[in-house]
C-alpha cells in the first residue's frame, strides 16, 4: 500500500497551492453566509422564512450528497489521482451556478421566486459537494505526518481567512460605492461607460442588485483560478491503496458506514461534534451579524471596516494558533481559545449605538479566536483515517471526509433555518426601523446561540483522545503491520 510516510514533508510550494484551493469555497461561503440571507429578503424580496427554509433545503441537499462524492472520490482512479480531477472539472459548473444565485430575475410571485432560489441553490451545493469533499479529503492524502497536517490546514486557513474576508467585506463595499450617487455613477459617467453600464443592467444599474451581479462574475473568476492552481501545485500520495471491498460497492453504502464510524469510532465521533459545533456557531454570526450591524448598532456605513477587522484578527491569529496547537495539542488548544470567544460574543449586545471604535475592538478580538474555532477542528478529522485504518485495514479519506461534511453542513442547515425562522419571530421587517423588541431580539440571536455551541464544543474537546503522542503510536502500529 503507497500511504504517505510519517517522514514525508511537504515544500512550501504545495503547502500554498493547497491553500489556494480553499480560495474559491471560502468567497462562495463567506458571501453567501454574510449576505444571501439579507440579499434574498432585503433586495429579492423573498419573507425571512421562506429565504431560510431556501437556503436550508440547499444546505440539506449538499450534506446529502457528501457521502455519495466521497464514495466516488475514494473508488477514482484516474493518472491525476483520486481526488485532483474533481478540482478540475468540477469547478465550471459550480461557478455558473454561483453566478445564477446572485443574478435572481423579478418574478411575478414570490412563489415562483422561492421555487427559483431553491432549485439554483440545490444545482449549487451539488457542485460544491463536488469540489469541497474531494478538496478537503487531500488533507490525508498528502501527508500523515501529525504536525504537517497542522502547518497544512494552517496554509489553508491563512488563503481561507484572506477570501473570507474578501467574501465578507468586498460585497459591502461593492454595493455601497455602486448604490452612492457620486461613487460607481460618476466614476463610469466620466469613464464613458455609463450608457454600456446602463443596456448590460438594464433596471439594476446603479442598484445594490448590479453590485452583487458584479460581485459574483469577479469572484468567479478568482475561484477558477484558485482551483485550477491547487490542481497543478500538489501531488497526491496514497492514490494506489487498494479499495475498500466490504463498504463502497455503492455510494449509498458510504452513508451506512458514516453512522457506523459515529457509533463505533469515538474519535470521529467527538472530531465530528466539534466540528459541527464550531461551524454552527460561525454560521448565526455570519448570518446575523449584518443584520445587527445595521438595525442594532446603526454602523451600516461601517460595515466594511468591522469585517476587515474581524477577518483581519483571524488572519494575523492563524500562525498562532499553529504554534500553541504544536506545543500544548489541538484539543487543548482549541478548548481554551472557543471559551474566549464565547466571552467575546457577550460583549455585542452591550455595545451602545454608533459604538464605532468599541465594535471595531470587540470584532478583531472575536477574529482572533475565530481562525482557531475554525481551524483547528479541521486539522483534526485527518487524524481519524489512521485510526479507522488500524482497525479496518482500509484507507478510506472520501468516507470520513464525506460525514464530516454531511454534518457540519446538516447542523449549519439548521442554523440557517433557524436564523430565518428568529428573523420572523422578532418580526423583522426589512429596510425599516426595528421595534426595541426585535432589536433584544438581535442581540440575543448574535449572542447566547453561538455562545451556547461554543462551550458545548469546548467541553467536547477537553475530552477528544488522539494527541501527537497517541496518533504516533497509531503510525507506529501501521508500519508494523506493513500497512504504510
């Protein structure tokens, strides 16, 4: 069996490349966590709860389909390997289904518009099952090394983190220069690209709609880009070891297996919960956050410079993190710094209004431990194919990869759900002023929801089982029994 050495290290130049590749999902994610939400009720007109149960069949769709691809992923064989070919081909289609999102026509109903937003976002998540599991998969199929895999995912946070910022903080800007008078107007008017901007957007023109159509054509390019580079920048190891012949006669097996490996696999297990937790956590304060940035805080017009700082804070962070995640371990790591976050989070609702310095400060602190609370669950399902492949004798990335996917986006489903179903609740009403009952009703959604899966997570982590020294003897074992 060809599984990469624990002594195999990776050069920078793949370590990069790999990073490059979670450009294109972190755009995609970052943009459609921070604003599809606001975008679907505020400019398509869609009710917040018929935007939400949008977005989670979509995000339902996609965890469905996770297993079904990490089936196909691990029985590919193909002279680029298992998994680098869905980069490649892969990447087309999703863009032009992300494209499709932000470009939603006027209907006549908005029955008609629900069954639009739903069907583009269910062809969405299917492509991006088809890039994200094959993509994080290659985690374990480059290196088995313990610490390599941390540097690693920690290359792959620092080109997330720098697109999620991107994601986040781009659109915003994007629509508020378009939508300004004397911003995109004026500029094109002088540039003699008025009338062209005009017959190419039609009524959207000058609009937030043209912002976020501009939006999604430029960051379809750079997500082509980015996966294109990571396909040509790494090598995969391992793509020669032999098949599973008892699991993946079907795709539909993998997903019987996925519930095995939670009952039977207690590192997979309690990887998987944090996982999820942490997801589901970042998720309410992606989704919410733009709401209580402009209808609580009223700093709308700030709103670029507080997610340049929380973003900026997570990208600084990341090199630290994988240094204390080295020295004292993931878990104990991770346990620390979510509880901070946790601390951090109940500072927003204290916030008083126009508050611009003090939400500037309380967003870069919360970045901070934001990368950490993000990346370091991902550093460890890699871990788990090792231990899986000691007892099974199979090397099954797409399996555990698939399920880790499957849950962390069932739960950041239901965190959307629910975030549209609270909107209603505290009866939002889009582009108006708040009632101060749905303005409590912000800040108890930015706050105590996230909070309570944090501590929920860190809980977990005090108790997860394979440390450096543990993952060592598993290495161990494996050479002993030939099976490296």
């Amino acid at each position: 069996m060809d599984n990469p050495s624990p002594a195999v290290r990776l050069s920078f130049k793949e370590k990069l490349s790999y990073g490059i590749g979670d450009v294109g999902n972190a755009l995609a994610v970052s943009s459609v966590s921070f604003w599809l939400l606001i975008y679907l009720t505020d400019m398509v007109g869609l009710g917040a709860s018929l935007a939400g149960v949008a977005m989670m069949i979509g995000r339902a769709w996609d965890a469905l389909s996770d297993p079904v691809v990490g089936w196909a992923s691990d029985n590919t064989q193909t002279r680029w390997g298992k998994r680098r070919p869905f980069l490649l081909f892969a990447a087309l289609p999703y863009t032009f289904f992300y494209c499709l999102l932000w470009t939603i026509p006027e209907l006549n109903s908005e029955l008609a518009t629900f069954i639009y937003v739903t069907v583009v976002l269910v062809f969405f998540n299917t492509c991006f099952a088809l890039i994200i599991v094959p993509y994080a998969s290659l985690t374990a199929a480059m290196t088995n090394d313990y610490n390599e895999r941390l540097s690693l995912t920690g290359f792959r946070m620092v080109c997330a983190q720098s697109a999620f910022l991107i994601g986040a903080v781009f659109p915003s800007f994007l629509v508020l220069w378009i939508t300004d008078p004397e911003g995109g107007r004026v500029v094109l008017t002088n540039l003699g690209l008025s009338a062209i901007n005009e017959r190419l957007f039609g009524s959207w023109a000058y609009t937030a709609r043209q912002g976020y159509a501009v939006m999604a054509l430029l960051f379809t390019i750079i997500m082509l880009a980015g996966y294109w580079t990571c396909f040509a920048g790494i090598k995969e190891r391992g793509t020669t070891a032999r098949k599973s012949s008892s699991h993946s006669a079907n795709p539909f097996s993998y997903i019987g297996q996925i519930l095995k490996q939670l009952k039977s696999n207690p590192p997979f297990r309690m990887a998987i919960s944090i996982l999820c937790l942490s997801e589901c956590a970042a998720a309410l304060v992606a989704i919410n956050l733009p709401y209580f940035v402009r209808y609580v805080l009223d700093l709308e017009q700030y709103r670029t410079w507080i997610l340049f700082s929380l973003f900026a804070g997570a990208i600084c962070a990341i090199p630290l993190w994988t240094h204390l995640g080295r020295r004292f371990g993931k878990a104990e790591t991770y346990k620390i710094v979510v509880r901070c976050y946790a601390v951090i989070l109940c500072f927003l609702p204290l916030l008083p209004q126009g508050a611009l310095v003090g939400t500037i400060l309380v967003a870069l602190a919360g970045g901070i431990c934001h990368s950490a609370a993000l990346m370091i669950p991902w550093s460890m399902i890699p871990d788990v194919v090792e231990y899986d492949q000691l007892k099974s004798g199979e090397r099954r990335e797409g399996l555990f990869y698939g399920g880790a996917l499957f849950s962390y986006k069932l739960a950041t489903a239901l965190g959307v759900l629910l975030s549209g179903l609270a909107l209603d609740l505290i009866q939002y009403v889009p582009n108006q002023d708040q009632t101060p009952s749905t303005v409590l009703g912000m800040k108890i959604l930015i706050c105590v929801g996230p909070g309570i899966f944090l501590l929920s997570a860190a809980w977990l982590a005090g108790r997860y089982p394979l440390n450096s020294a543990k993952h060592g003897e598993i290495l161990a074992a494996l050479r002993e029994k030939g099976r490296t």
